[in-house]
C-alpha cells in the first residue's frame, strides 16, 4: 500500500528533523517548524500510523520517532529533493581539478577524499584505478633545464608516475627522442600486468649503452608492476565517529579495524552499483559488511577518458544528510569527467 500525500510530508519532515538534531521529533515539532496546516493531533495519528507501517520508530515511549531503515529507503528513493552546491564548494571541488601542473592521478584522488570528507563531514572512501589493468600509453621526457627532465609514464587511466631525472650532456635531443620513441613502441597498449620482469630486462638489454641514464624508467616500471591493486584513499576517517550513534566503543573500534583492510573495502567498492543515476545508495542492513551495517554507504563509479575506472563511497551514519552526499559525489564525478 502507498503512503497518502500527507503521510509522506509528515515522514519527509520527521527524516529532515532528525537528520539535522539526532532527537526523536515529536508531533508539536513538526506542526511548530514545518506549517503543513495540519493540527498536532493529526499529526500525531499519522506519526503512529507511519510506525505501525514500520517506516517510523519509537525509541521510548514517552519520546518522539525516528525514521526506520525502511523511512529511509522510502525516503531516498521517493521524497528526497535534489539541492545544489554554493559556488565556493564548487570552486574547492574544480581547484583540485585544474591543468596548473602534471599532477599523478594518486595525489588528485588523494585530495579528493579529504575535500569530500570535510564537505560531508562524513568518510570518504576512493577505489583507485586498477592499475595493473591500465594500459600503457606513452613515456614522456620533458626538459626542465639543461641539466634535468621530468620523466613522466602515461597510462590510458592518466599520468601514474612522474620522476625528475639527471640528463647526461653528451646525449643529443635526436638521441633523446630516439630512445623515447623506441620504448613507446615496444610499450604501447600493453597492459601494466603485462609489461613483465624479462621484458623490462630485454628493454634493459637493447639499450645498453644508456642504461644509468634510463634506471629510472626501468625503476618506475617496476614500480608500477609491483602496485598494490587494492588501493583504497580514505578521508576524514574519525569524522564518522563525532556522530552521536557511534559513542560505543566497540563500534568505534570495529569500524577502525575495518578501515585498515583495505582488501575488504575495494572489494565492498568493487561490487556491481544498481542505482538511479549513476548513485547507489545502501542502508543498514543493506550492506554487505556487518561492520557497516548501522551506517549507510552512498557509491557511484568515476571515469578518466571514456572509461570506468574507480568507485567513490561515502560513510556515515544511517542519519545521514543523502542529499548533500549526493550533490558532492555528482561534483566531483563531473570534475574526473572533465580531467
């Protein structure tokens, strides 16, 4: 059976009262703060009615309701009002974003996750690209001066490593770009994962003669091959634990505990999103890990070219403020578009 129009104002106002003061909202509240025209006795019968529907709970008898975790997948999925960023927050999210510098895709997801956290005040969680998966496209050696390069490898998921290198004077910039070239050749739309040990010493092998100069190619291949692939960036990791449901200590420590696997939470980002929009949104027990199972987790997948390469999470109490999350996440999934 569906909700009547005023059953869903009323359940609307219940989740935006207590999302905002973390108290039981009782019917005067809602007749004092919200004037829907409705007495508080009617209210107080509708209150009762979304309780005994299970969308509202009553915490203790003598108290107001809070929304259940089906008043929360109700209101997510059917009463939640799309709002907007003011322009400073969206200033702070395209700063992160901006052509000033050859910057590494880790150090832009990297801040990130500490800007999202902060607008949220919740924790961020980022799934960086699966590098192993990405393809190599193209080595870069770019003059700073006479003396020094910046040694840039350019995957199809972005810039993944970067390095200033010491250029030796007796090699010409015909030379240079010789060997540049060479490698992009024999690298080129190889995957990381296939870019192998024996063929980084045939590389090492075929360009003998300037091999100190080339080490740190060689190095930051090796580098790359050994990737941990479970790279999750976490942001505002305590700002979960300043909300008033999670005062238990043995709450806190399991959510800290889990914050250290970082198995465990690429594989919770890995999974397959089901949401309206391009946003998932799980509640409570909704998802997967017990862990996380008094907390909601709202998802969506980000791209670097055409491709989806990362999942973007935030974590919060099941009280959470989803409209803003929301609003955050499609900022920041834009700007990664852009880049």
């Amino acid at each position: 059976m569906g909700l009547s129009a005023r059953k869903m104002e009323i359940l609307r106002a219940v989740v935006t009262d207590y999302v905002k003061t973390a108290q039981p909202v009782g019917s005067r509240t809602i007749a004092r703060r919200y004037k829907m025209g409705f007495s508080p006795a009617t209210i107080r019968n509708e209150m009762a009615d979304l309780e005994e529907m299970g969308y509202l709970l009553q915490p203790h008898t003598s108290a107001g309701r809070i929304p259940s975790q089906k008043g929360y997948r109700y209101y997510v999925d059917e009463l939640m009002q799309e709002i907007q960023l003011d322009d400073d927050e969206k200033k702070s999210i395209h700063g992160i974003f901006s052509y000033e510098k050859i910057r590494e895709v880790e150090d832009i997801i990297r801040q990130a996750s500490k800007l999202v956290s902060s607008l949220t005040n919740y924790t961020s969680l980022i799934l960086g690209p699966r590098l192993k998966k990405s393809a190599f496209k193209q080595l870069q050696i770019m003059p700073i001066d006479r003396q020094r390069g910046l040694l840039v490898l350019v995957a199809d998921t972005g810039v993944i490593k970067n390095k200033v290198i010491n250029l030796p004077q007796a090699l010409s910039q015909g030379e240079l770009d010789r060997i540049v070239t060479y490698l992009n050749r024999r690298l080129e739309g190889l995957t990381i994962d296939r870019i192998t040990a024996r063929l980084i010493r045939e590389l090492r092998r075929d360009l003998y003669y300037h091999i100190n100069f080339l080490e740190a190619t060689f190095t930051l291949l090796e580098e790359s091959l050994a990737e941990d692939e479970s790279r999750v960036f976490l942001g505002g990791t305590t700002n979960i634990f300043n909300q008033p449901e999670f005062g238990n200590i043995e709450k806190v420590k399991s959510l800290l505990m889990l914050f250290e696997q970082h198995s465990l939470l690429a594989n919770l980002l890995s999974r397959p999103l089901t949401g309206v929009d391009g946003i998932t949104i799980k509640i409570g027990r909704e998802n997967i890990l017990e862990e996380v199972q008094e907390c909601s987790l709202v998802m969506t997948t980000y791209c670097l070219g055409k491709e989806v390469v990362g999942t973007i999470g935030i974590l919060g109490p099941t009280r959470m403020e989803y409209s803003r999350v929301v609003a955050v996440l499609q900022q920041v999934v834009g700007q990664f578009e852009r880049l």
